[in-house]
C-alpha cells in the first residue's frame, strides 16, 4: 500500500547578517542570559533555604 505524501520541502531559514554580527546584540544576549542564570540560581538558593 502506497500513501501519497508531499516532498519535504527543507526551507533554509532567511537569518540577516547585520543582526546576527550586531554588537549592541551580542551584549544585551550575553547580559540577558547572565541576569537569567543569576534569577534561576538566586531561586535555587531561595527554595533550598
């Protein structure tokens, strides 16, 4: 039995060179997973206590 299916199509995804490069963006990224890490481990400490 033959089960008619489309192609899969892989779509390559469009990522602008100009943002991905940006330094503005690069430091809020690095600044936001910091501040992340830091909230996760502060509530880590806080429920362990």
């Amino acid at each position: 039995m033959q089960v008619n299916q489309p192609p899969v199509v892989l779509i390559p995804q469009t990522i602008n060179p100009s943002v991905q490069g940006d330094r503005a963006a690069r430091r809020f990224g690095i600044f936001f997973l910091g501040a992340l890490a830091a909230v996760t481990i502060g509530a880590g400490v806080g429920i362990g206590v």
